[in-house]
C-alpha cells in the first residue's frame, strides 16, 4: 500500500510541476489574461452534474 500511495503522491506532484512550468514558460501570455473575465465566464456555466441511469 505504501508503494502505492507514494506512485500516486509523485505522479500528482509531477502534474503539479508540470502545470507550473506551463504558467512559467508561457508566461507573456498569463500576464495578458484577465482574472475577472475568467472568473466571471466559469460562474456563468451551468452546472453539469447530472444522474446515471441505475441498471
């Protein structure tokens, strides 16, 4: 189980590092993204959750 367990801890930090290093590397085009228009596009969403059929 513990092998297990720290396969999964080091796979999630590789996609955390690999996430940042994406910010990093593109980072010009982060600067020019405004925060508030995204913001305000996910809360616009509606919500998906929806009910699978029991068989």
């Amino acid at each position: 189980m513990k092998i297990i367990k720290t396969e999964l801890r080091n796979k999630m930090t590789d996609e955390w590092l690999n996430d940042l290093m994406l910010c990093y590397i593109e980072r010009e085009i982060f600067k020019g993204l405004d925060l508030q228009q995204i913001k305000k596009a996910f809360q616009k969403k509606k919500n998906r959750k929806m009910q699978f059929p029991r068989s």
